[in-house]
C-alpha cells in the first residue's frame, strides 16, 4: 500500500506504480475487528494516494519538515550520477584523443595517393592562397607515414579491447559491485595512455598493443554503470539519469577535441603528446575521487540520508513486485503467514547463457546497436580525417567543428530523455512503444544526417549543420535501446550491456579498416560517399529490426522462483 507520508519524490513512483500493485496486495474481506481494520487504513491509504496524485494535497505536509531539512543538500545519488558521468567524460577524452593527434602525428605529403586522374568535381577546393601566396592554413608535417590503411588499423586497434572485457566487466560487476570495476578500468585506460607517445616512438606494433590495452581497461565501464545504476536510480528517473551519466560521453568528446587540437599545434610537451599526458593524469586524479564518494549499492553507504535510500529501495521493491509473479497466501496459513507474499532474493546464480543467446529481444537491441555503433564511430574516428583531407581543414578548426556534434547531441539526449519520462509518468505511451520512438528518432534522423552530407558536398557550413544539427538526435539512444537490457532483466542488465555493447564496438574496429579499404589512396568525394551511404544504411536497417522484435517484459529466463517472504510492512 501507499504510504501516508508523501514527499515530492515519491508521487511520480507511487502514482505510477501503485495502481497496478494495489490489486495484488489488497487482502480477502474479513469478518474479524482486525481485517476490519486493516481495510480501513488500506481504504484511507487509497483516497489519500488518489487526492495525492491529482494534485489536491500538497506534496510535503507541515510534519515532514524533518525529512526536507534532511533533503537540502545533493542527494547520494546525484553525487555518483555526477561522478559517472566525469568518469565517462575522462575516458571519452582518452579514446578520441588519439582520432585529433593523428593528424598532427602523420606526414600526408609522404603518403602516395592517387588522384592525378580524378576530375576537379570529386575534390573539393583548396583554401585560396594569401596575398602573399603562402597557405592560409599551414600545417606541420608529422613524423610518421602511415596509409589510410595503417591509420586504420592504429584508430581501431583500441576497440579490439574494448570488446574483450565488455561481458566479462558486466558479470563481474554484478557479482562484486560496479564501484571497482568502473573505478579500475578508468585508472587502467588512464595508465596506457600516458604511455601511448613512448610507444609510438619506440614501434608501430608496441603501439597498437598499448591501445588495445588500453581498451581493455575501457571496455568494463559501461557495463559496470549499468548495473550500478539498476541498484542505484529509480525506474522512472532512470531515462533522463542515464543520458546525464552516459552524456558525459559526449561532453568529454566536446571537450577533448578542441583541446587536443590546440595542444598539437603547440610545442608544449612535444606538441601531439602532450593531449595524451594530459588526459592520462585527469583520469588519475578522478579515480582517486571516486572511490572516496561512491559505493556499490544506498544500502553500502555511510553518508547516504534514510530517506533517500528508503526512497530508492522502496521503488526498486515496486517494480520488482509489478514485473514478477507474485503467490498469493494460501487459505489455511495463520493470521501471520497472511501478511505476507512471497518474493524472490538475488541468488548468485550460473548465467542462463542458452537464453541470453536465444533471446529475440536481446538480438533486436544487439543489431540496432550495431547499426548505430557503425554510424557514431565513422563520425568519431573518421570525420577529422575527412575534415583534413578533404574539406582542408586546419588541426585546431577540426577538432573544434568536430566536437560541436557532440555537445549538441548532449542537449537533445538529455531533453529527449526527460521528455520520455514524462510521457511515461503521464501514461501517454507504453515502455515498449517508448524505446520504439525515441530509438527510430536515434537511429533515422542521424542517418538522414550522414546521407545529407553527400549532396551539400564541399560547403562547410552544411556539412557542420548535418552533423551538429540533424546529427544530435543520435543523443536519444538514451530513451531508446540503452535501458531496454534492465526492463528485460534486471538481474543480468550489466552481462547483456556487454553482449550487445560488445557487438556494437565490433565496428569501432571494423569501420575505421573498412573505411580505409574503400579510401585506399583515393581521396575523393565519391569515395567518401560510399562511406557515409554505408554508415546510414546499416543505421537504418538496425532500427527496423528492433521495431519488429523488441520487448520491454520482463523475460522468464530472468524470474527466480520463489524462496522468501516479505512482510506487508515493507510495501506500507
């Protein structure tokens, strides 16, 4: 039942939650006083609720004055969203970083390539020459020649670790607790790229093994959050909290490009290594922080208020309650034996691996995934490449028109994901219908991006408005597909991040070779053309799959039986 203290966090949960759970508790008519009883406080609990959640109580009465003043500061919970998302934003920083140096690191005019018999419209123009008739961008030449091919091989060789530890980092987050695992595949990824410049010198091969080290220590973060975050945020905060934590992706992408730029054409540190030295100690001195302020689960924190932990248990308790079947008493049970239901307690379990691997739903998550990991790392990988090589573009113009994408993505992610809670707290859509829209909107609208740059050509300003303009609908992935893993399983959210995150991140290698097998020497606009139609297509062709197979139940591989049971306290 509701309960008869009502705070201004609890109305979206309790409102939402209760109507559907107020049938399943409500206990047989009794002719005994305390049925009686009992009926009449659970009838004053439901009017109460009902004037609650059309507004005509107030949301804090005047005797809950202790648990406001209690609530002033930051909740616990915003601190660790703050601290994940600076998490993200500091590993974000580490992987792109290398995408901008690149192009101060590699020598063009030593590489050979051929389009001597191309015609003057499948280039763009260069920049028109000073009065004095020097170039109006002048660029140092870098210190290694590498084909598109090798660039390739360099730029994808992170995510070949990074897919290696996606499952293993969700699993072991799961059984341990996320804390570690996040906190240590930050400082791991922290580590390897400071020494990225030393490898670099000392060997081509040395280097690609450092990245994918380094991906390695990557590759257990997004994981490891998302199963934090089943512990930590409430179901109906959990849309627009996720692309406040995940966006840090983006905001470290904003911000490591322009910055980075701006390091390589600077002598400090040796120019370009100088992006990476930097990062590397940013991501030391977060790992301190964070394992100070966070902990696993409300219940393991000793600053955490009561309120705000009884508050998070209480609506995890709600869902879980509404997605699994719950045994009704039997007759002949005691007065006591039917104040209780029967719930499940998280057993440390084998992994259904059999079902995950057959589940359709699962496989429709995986695919669109892959579709929009294709997409996103042609753009984060390949786009400053394009920038120079085609659109000839200076390092530090790169990187910053490179970087607005992202920073519009962060806004449109965040709105979109408040947006689709509130339609779900007002019950305008389903869940599943929900992950539908604002995934096809993720998943479509960027693709059309991708496609409109083919017909504005050489024209820079376009270019930059298809990619920061229709580009930024990609930030409603975080409505979309991403917590999609928790509604179908809870228990096992952070493995399936990792079987699909895994997947996805196959094409953060697979796109940067790909796209150096089409280019091969050419650099063209028709072969760039191909590499954007290519980057849409698989997009698109994603999020028809998810529309057809995707579910947002519950999946009975994932219900426990029941072996505990839990007094109607805990649901008063």
């Amino acid at each position: 039942m509701p309960p008869h203290k009502w705070t201004d966090e609890s109305r979206d949960a309790s409102c939402y939650y209760q109507d559907a759970a107020a049938s399943r508790f409500r206990r047989p008519s009794s002719s005994s006083n305390s049925s009686a009883s009992v009926d009449r406080s659970e009838d004053e609990a439901d009017d109460e609720r009902e004037a609650f959640c059309s507004g005509e109580r107030p949301l804090i009465r005047s005797s809950d004055a202790a648990e406001v003043n209690e609530g002033c500061g930051p909740k616990t919970r915003h601190i660790f969203g703050f601290m994940g998302f600076l998490g993200f934003a500091v590993v974000y920083a580490m992987r792109v970083n290398l995408s901008v140096a690149i192009v101060a690191m590699v020598n063009q005019t030593a590489i050979p390539h051929s389009n001597s018999s191309v015609i003057d419209t499948d280039t763009c123009p260069l920049p028109a020459p000073n009065h004095n008739g020097s170039d109006p961008n002048p660029q140092k030449e870098g210190e290694f020649v590498w084909d598109e091919a090798t660039q390739g091989l360099v730029l994808g060789s992170f995510f070949y670790g990074y897919v290696l530890t996606q499952v293993p980092g969700g699993r072991m987050a799961e059984l341990y607790g996320g804390k570690k695992i996040y906190g240590y595949g930050v400082l791991v990824t922290a580590i390897f790229t400071l020494i990225t410049p030393l490898a670099a010198h000392w060997d081509l091969p040395l280097l690609v093994l450092v990245r994918i080290l380094e991906g390695m220590g990557e590759g257990v973060t997004y994981p490891a959050m998302h199963a934090m975050l089943a512990h930590w945020i409430p179901p109906l905060e959990r849309n627009k909290f996720a692309a406040v934590v995940y966006a840090g992706s983006n905001i470290g992408t904003v911000i490591s490009m322009p910055l980075a730029g701006w390091l390589c054409s600077l002598d400090f540190l040796g120019g370009w290594p100088s992006a990476f030295y930097i990062f590397g100690l940013l991501g030391i001195l977060w790992f301190i922080a964070w394992m100070y302020l966070v902990y696993d689960k409300p219940s393991d924190h000793p600053r955490i208020s009561t309120s705000e932990r009884e508050y998070i248990e209480r609506c995890l308790l709600a869902q879980r309650l509404i997605s699994q079947e719950i045994a009704e008493p039997e007759e002949e049970e005691d007065e006591e034996e039917k104040d209780e239901v029967n719930l499940r307690r998280p057993q440390e379990e084998p992994i259904p691996w059999s079902s995950l691997l057959t589940s359709v739903p699962l496989w429709a998550i995986l695919l669109t995934q892959c579709g929009q990991g294709w997409a996103f790392y042609t753009q984060l990988t390949e786009l400053p490449t394009y920038m120079s090589n085609i659109l000839h573009f200076d390092i530090q113009s790169n990187a910053l028109l490179n970087a607005v994408p992202y920073l519009t993505s962060w806004f449109v992610g965040i709105a979109c994901s408040a947006l689709a809670d509130w339609m779900l707290a007002k019950r305008y859509i389903s869940l599943l219908n929900s992950y539908k829209l604002w995934n096809t909107v993720a998943s479509v609208v960027p693709s059309l991006g991708l496609i409109g740059i083919i017909y504005v050509g050489c024209d820079w300003v376009w270019v930059t408005f298809m990619l920061a303009g229709v580009g930024s609908f990609g930030g409603a992935v975080y409505a979309g597909n991403q917590m999609n893993h928790i509604a179908l399983s809870p228990r096992y959210a952070g493995t399936m991040y990792g079987i699909t995150n895994s997947a996805a991140n196959i094409c953060g290698f697979m796109a940067p070779y790909v796209i150096g097998l089409i280019i091969n020497h050419r650099e063209t606009l028709t072969q760039w053309h191909l590499v954007f139609w290519l980057a849409a297509g698989l997009n698109i062709a994603g999020n028809f799959i998810y529309l057809i197979f995707a579910s947002a139940e519950e999946q009975s591989w994932s219900k426990r039986p029941p072996t505990t049971r839990i007094s109607r306290s805990l649901r008063a």
